[in-house]
C-alpha cells in the first residue's frame, strides 16, 4: 500500500515541508520543500559596498558571524585587500565559537530530541534517552544549554556582541582586543573544553584523536563505563539500537570551501570536491543554481551565481515548481556539505573507515558534528596565542568602484558562499548560496533529486503515521530554512499538520 506523507518539519532553523511516498514501509520517494523566499539579495542591489556587512548577516542569526566574514571576504577579493596575521586569527576564533555553540545543540536540542519518541518505547535504552534528551527538561538538554550559552561571549569580547556583529570588515577587524579581553576569552574556551571532555567526551581531546577506525571507536566504548556512559557514548550506542547507521546514504558526493582565512581550517586550505572516491581542488567556476524545479524566472535565475539573478515565477510558470531553494550543483553534480564532508575531504581516518564500511548515514553525520568541536577547541586555543599585541589588527582597503569577487568559508552547516557584483560604487548584483540551500535543494534541470531527497529513499518507516525516521534523516543534515528561504508566506499551506494520503 502507497502513502503520500507531508510533514512539516520542525526543530529545524525556519520552515520547511518535506514530502515523501511511502510503499510497504519504505520510502520510494521525496520532495524538499522550502515555503519562504528570500528576498535578501534583491534588497542589496542599488546599496552601497559596504551596506552588504550590515545586511547580510541578518539572513540568520545563529550564523550571522560566517554571513559577516563571507560578506567581507568577497569585498577584499575584489580589493586585492591585505589581512594581517592577527586579523585572520579573530576571525578564526569567532567562527570557531559559532561553530562550537551550534554543533553541540543542533545535536542535543534539535536532533536527539527524536530519541526520545514513543515509538522507541520497547528498546531498552528509551527510558534513559527520555532522561537525557526530553525537551526542555532533559539531563543532556539542560547541561548543553548551560555549557554552550557562554560561548557567543567569546564573539562579543571580541566583536562588540552577538548576533549580528558588524566588527570584520575589509582589510581586518574593528576591534582592537587587550589582553584582558584575550585571557577572558581563554578563560571561556578553558570552560567549555572542560565540559566537552568530562560530559561529551568522558575522556582527553588527545585520547579521541587517537581512534582512526570503526573498531577502534568500538574499543574505546567497551574500555570503561565512563566512556559507555558519557554523551558521546550513550549516542552512540542509541544511534545504533535505533538503527541511525542504516538510513541516509543520499548521493556520496561531498562538497568543502577552500579556507580563506589561515587560522581554523588550516588542513584544508584548498577546499575540495570528493566524488566516486576522488578528491579534486575546488574551483567556484563549476558551481552552477538551477531552477527547473525552484520557484524562479528560468530564464535569469540559473547558471554561475555571478550571472544569475533571484526572481520569483510568474504563475504561468510555477506548476511544476515546489521549492524557494534553489538547485546547485558543482559540475553538474548535487553535492552534501557540513562536517561529514569536512572530515572525509581531509582524509579523517575514522570516517573514511566508517563511510567505506557502512556508508554515509544520519549516525555517521552526526558523530562527525559531534567530534568536529574537539578540533576546533586546540585550533581556537593556538589561534589565541598566536595573537602578537604588537601588530595590526586592521589594513586600510580601498574598494575599487567596479569588480566582482567572492567569499567563500566553511560556515557551521556547511559551504557558504556570497558573491557579489559592484558598478560604479554600488553593489548591481548579490548572490547568496547557503549550506542548507546545497543541501535541502530540490530537483534540477535534468531532474536528478537534491541530496537530502537521496538521502530519504529505502528509509524504513515503522508508523507511516508518524514517520519519525524521515526526520532522523532530514536533521541529520542540521538545516537552516532561514538562511536559505525568507519573506513570503506559502498560500494555502498547512504546515503544522502532519497530513497524509492514500
């Protein structure tokens, strides 16, 4: 028997809908449906240069500081701008915090949430998982919301505040931290280590650095009840019983943005594409939106971002249309970015080991969110030290009034990419392409199905009533409809209303 299923997803950052075909069981087929357009870049066009830094890191507010860098990083393209060492530092650590505070409660507060579900009531780890991650009450969701709202403070030391800081601009930073200032931010990053050791982890940063297989990762839960018990055990071991490691393969092509910054991603500074077991150099020619199936214009919606526009459809050509994200590709390809991409782009062992093994999977996505931040926290504490009081924080840039450019950085969800035209001093054409619009793409020109479209087929659903294995798949991509789609409401919509058919 075949059951059409629209499900309005939350628990995610914005709107979304996700409809998907269940046969016998299993899912045969699905639609990633954005239900808000954003209207963001078409408000930059006829603004002044600069007006970008200001207004593009309102498109989120939980990645408004990658929005900021990136915004800056396409200006000192164009401007062939100096970025002094220290410069490139701050930067560094300010992503990194808004990488640490999103990866830790994406996962506790918007992912293991579905752990908890009733559905899960007869395997023996329910009951605890319900302690653990029980909105708003539970033992896991309370520490990781204690622990982790300390961690934008680090950005406001540094930047003025957060969100929505306006401290990076072309050519370096505002701000001029003393070393008060640096040593309260080591200080907080000291804190937070703390808590992801003792609580996450149950163990040193250097004692998870060492696991470079699945077998070893099986050996370090079996090697004490600490481990077993601590967060990172108990996920893992519930991800297993609850079979995360069996759903959400999608197309097994990744996507990583060079690293423009030379602090936090130093392993991967030249970014890369890795499809069918190969690794290529990154190269942002070959990115390419469609829009067969996006509710824009065909004519002028497509191609490169530096030669597409964003403008809705006229009726006459919406029938077929059913998401406000766009449909890139990189040659051609759909591609998933975030931190499973991060990792198997650089070679992580571990990873590598588990893909090959098992797969991509909604376990495997999450674990690498969930080890992402022991790495970040030694690269955010070398990049406070690394910091000389005695040079500049900020190069003057001179900012031609014709020119294109393009930022391009690894935000917490994944490849974010601003790119920007400028005539006569005014900004005459701004593109915004988001990790989640790579990743909660719909189909394109030659209808081949967005990652997470992939990603959803042969899902097996227990309760077609309530399909709460297709949201494991959909979170584990940690979306942000917000930064993807904005401003206009979806006639007609029944979003909250889990509507299913025959």
């Amino acid at each position: 028997m075949s059951k059409t299923v629209y499900m309005p997803m939350n628990r995610v950052e914005g709107d979304l809908e996700v409809k998907v075909v269940i046969e016998d069981h299993v899912v045969t087929d699905a639609w990633m449906i954005g239900t808000m357009f954003r209207g963001v870049e078409n408000m930059l066009i006829g603004r002044g240069v600069l007006d970008g830094l200001v207004i593009t890191p309102r498109i989120c507010g939980i990645c408004s500081t990658s929005h900021l860098l990136a915004a800056a990083m396409a200006l000192e393209n164009i401007a062939g701008v100096f970025v002094g060492h220290n410069s490139r530092m701050i930067r560094s650590i300010v992503l990194g915090a808004e990488k640490l505070q999103s990866d830790l409660r994406h996962i506790f507060l918007m992912f293991a949430a579905d752990l908890a579900n009733p559905g899960y009531a007869q395997n023996s780890l329910h009951a605890e998982a319900v302690r653990r991650y029980q909105p708003f009450k539970g033992s896991t969701v309370v520490s990781t919301i204690l622990a982790t709202r300390k961690i934008p403070e680090i950005t406001a030391i540094l930047g003025g505040q957060w969100p929505h800081t306006s401290f990076i601009v072309p050519g370096g930073i505002t701000s001029q931290p003393s070393e008060a200032d640096l040593r309260q931010c080591r200080m907080l990053l000291s804190e937070f280590r703390r808590w992801y050791e003792q609580t996450v982890l149950g163990c040193s940063l250097e004692r998870i650095a060492t696991i470079k297989s699945c077998d070893e990762l099986a050996g370090w839960l079996d090697e004490n009840q600490t481990h077993r018990n601590s967060e990172l055990g108990f996920f893992l071991r519930c991800g297993s019983a609850f079979g995360l490691d069996r759903i959400g393969k999608g197309h097994e092509a990744y996507l990583v943005a060079p690293n423009g910054i030379d602090g936090i991603e130093q392993g991967e500074a030249g970014g890369g594409f890795l499809h069918d077991g190969v690794i290529e150099l990154f190269d942002q020619e070959r990115i390419g939106e469609q829009v067969k199936y996006a509710k824009y214009q065909t004519r002028s919606s497509g191609g490169h971002p530096l030669t597409s526009a964003t403008l809705p459809a006229g009726s006459m050509d919406n029938d077929h249309k059913y998401s406000w994200c766009k449909a890139p590709r990189y040659s051609g390809t759909p591609v998933e970015t975030g931190p499973l991409a991060e990792a198997l782009v650089r070679r992580d062992p571990l990873f590598l080991d588990m893909v090959a093994c098992e797969g991509a999977s909604a376990l495997s996505r999450e674990l690498a969110r969930l080890l992402r931040p022991g790495r970040l926290l030694l690269q955010m504490e070398q990049c406070l030290l690394a910091i000389d009081p005695n040079q500049k924080y900020y190069h003057p840039a001179d900012i031609p009034e014709f020119g294109t450019g393009v930022g391009l950085l690894q935000a917490p969800r994944g490849m974010l990419g601003h790119w920007v035209r400028i005539s006569e001093g005014l900004i005459d054409l701004y593109q915004v392409i988001t990790p989640t619009t790579w990743n909660a793409s719909p189909r394109d020109d030659q209808n081949v199905r967005g990652p997470i479209e992939e990603a959803l087929l042969g899902t097996p659903v227990r309760n077609p009533e309530e399909p709460v294995e297709v949201g494991h798949v959909v979170r584990s991509f940690d979306l942000c409809m917000v930064c993807s789609v904005h401003a206009v409401s979806k006639k007609g919509s029944a979003l909250g209303n889990l509507r299913v058919g025959t």
